[in-house]
C-alpha cells in the first residue's frame, strides 16, 4: 500500500486546514443544539440481557437526539457502578454500522469503565448491526446511495448535522444516567465515530474529558473529497460530478460539519491516531483537525497504517483513559500536558 497522500510525511506536521471557519459557526450550531435540547423528551432505560452479561450491567437506552428523534444506545456498567458512579466513555460507530450488539463493547466495563454506545442512525446495515432509522428528514433533493450528500444542499438539513447533534446529546444524556460520573466523560470512536468524538468533545467541552479519535473522518473535508478514490469521501465526489450546479452549496454546507474547524472548541485531553497509507481519511486532513487543537494531546503515527489500529494501539487507548480518568499512572505513555511519543 503506498503513501497516497500528496503531502510527504516529512511535511504532515506542518499541514493546516485552507477551508475558511464560517462566521456565524459557533451561533448556527447553538442554535442547532437548542433545538435538539428543546425537543427532547426524557431518555427511556431497559435492562437487558438478564444474567447473560453476568456482574455487567447493560441496559437498552432510547434517548431524544437531533429534532427530539429517538436514538438507540447501548449502556454498559461495570460491577459496583449503583453504588459508586464511574468514569464512562461515550462512544460512536463508523461509517456504515451501528451500536451492534453489547458483547462487543465489553472491553471497557472489563477495565472498570462505563460505555455508553451511540447507534447511528439510518446506518447500521453494513457490517455491524443498528436499530435507529433517520426519521424527520426535510430534504428531497437527490443523494448518492449512502449518506454523505444526504440533505447536502443546506447545512440545515444535511444528514451529518443531525449525526453530530445526535453525539452532543448522547454525551449530555449520558452524564445525566445513574452509574455515570458527570465530571469524568470521555467520548471515542473510530473513522466516522472518531469525527463525531471530536465535533462532541467541541460542541459540550464542558463535559468532555478526554477525546479518542482514531484515523478520524469528517477532517478537511473540502480536502477529502478533492484527494480520496474511497467511500466514503467519493461518495461527494462522484454526486457532484453530476451535480455541478450543487459545488457551491455544498461546499458551504461541509464547512459547518468539518471537524478540523470544530477542534479549534475542544478542551479534552486527546489522543488521535492516523495511519500515514490510510486511503480511507488521507493523513493529512488527520493531521489538519490534530493541528488545530490547542488543548493536551497526543497523536500515534503508524508509518504503514491503514485504515485501522494494530491491536497494540488498544492498549495505549486504554492506558490514556485510566490515567486521565482513574487517576492511575497509565504505563507512562505520555502526560496530560505534553505530547507522547509517536508510535511506529
């Protein structure tokens, strides 16, 4: 797999964003949030599973999201969180799957740590299952098959502006569950779920911790899809090759969604990782939502990544949670107030 990226990697460190911050970004998203928070009804929480999940508790939440619309989510606790409320990582999906099924966010209740998993909704039909449709959709113009340019012609009702909306809220429903300690919220995700982790820990920094973003999408975008051959990226692409009367407008649109401009907001101790043959999220617009955050972080370079961690890069993730949330050393990979060593 080669370096696609135009920029060498010597030159990565240095890259910034050329795409301009709207004026008006902070108020249109406060008033986006308003309406969410305006229209939401109080979160419904089932427990699941019965003893299959043994001293695992796992409740089966649906909670008001973008529009009041209802959003599913999974909410792991460890043994002991009725008693003493602990740490919890919100987390989101990537591009094409949904909350799935709990046994696959096991790993964090395994370490003492709460997960509360958001389902993304009208996905989940890809390669891990979902159970949230995308209701309340006032667009009707044309799309390419996927969600990218989904609503695309106005931030207003792009699909990507409900998507981050539904993550805000699931950060400030979460902090308001029994078992969850409000002062000690991460948020994480992978790809799609890392862009969301940033747009979360920027839009409610007051509730954010810590920010996992690994090889995170919806990162300079106007450089995404002018750069990629993949999906999702292409998906734009390819719809405005046929849609040329559309470029302007939905170049406008990308510019409320793109997480580089958003990271300018976050406060949250951050670790990112980027794969340098990534042919999904190219390294640099990585590299361009990195730059712009002022506040700890630590980035973890893979020279020959792609489009995923290596197992190894599990480890390090935990290790930064429990050290910033659990107060433990974490294997001294790094300080919150100083980078740490690059991986290779």
């Amino acid at each position: 797999m080669p370096w696609i990226d135009p920029i060498p990697p010597q030159d990565l460190p240095g890259h910034r964003t050329s795409t301009e911050e709207p004026e008006d970004l902070d108020r249109w998203w406060g008033e986006r949030l308003a309406e969410a928070r305006s229209a939401a009804a109080p979160p419904s929480v089932t427990p699941y599973g019965g003893d299959v999940y043994g001293p695992v508790e796992v409740f089966d939440v649906a909670f008001s999201g973008a529009r009041g619309d209802r959003i599913r989510a999974w909410h792991l606790r460890p043994p002991g969180a009725a008693a003493a409320p602990v740490p919890t990582v919100v987390v989101f999906i990537g591009y094409g799957g949904g909350r799935g099924v709990p046994v696959e966010h096991l790993w964090l209740p395994a370490v003492g740590l709460g997960a509360f998993v958001m389902d993304t909704r009208g996905q989940g039909g890809n390669w891990t299952v979902g159970a949230t449709g995308d209701p309340g959709r006032d667009d009707d113009g044309p799309e390419h098959p996927g969600v990218m340019t989904r609503g695309i012609a106005r931030p207003e009702t792009y699909y990507f502006t409900r998507l981050i909306a539904d993550a805000v809220r699931a950060v400030e429903v979460a902090a308001e569950l029994d078992g969850v300690d409000r002062e000690r919220i991460a948020v994480g995700g992978t790809s799609q779920g890392g862009g969301l982790a940033l747009a979360a820990a920027a839009l409610v920094p007051g509730l954010v911790k810590v920010c996992h973003a690994d090889v995170p999408f919806l990162c300079d975008i106007r450089r995404g899809i002018t750069i990629c051959a993949e999906d999702p990226y292409k998906e734009i692409a390819d719809f405005l090759a046929q849609h040329d009367d559309l470029v302007p407008a939905a170049l406008e649109t990308l510019r409320y969604v793109d997480c580089a401009l958003l990271a300018r907001r976050i406060t949250a101790d951050c670790l990112v990782s980027v794969g340098l043959m990534d042919e999904v999220t190219p390294p640099s617009t990585v590299y361009a939502a990195y730059n712009e955050i002022a506040a700890p972080k630590e980035l973890a370079v893979y020279r020959f990544g792609v489009h995923a961690q290596p197992l190894a890069h599990y480890e390090r993730r935990l290790r930064h949670l429990r050290s910033r949330l659990l107060g433990g050393s974490g294997g001294g990979q790094g300080s919150a107030a100083e980078p740490g060593p690059a991986v290779r």
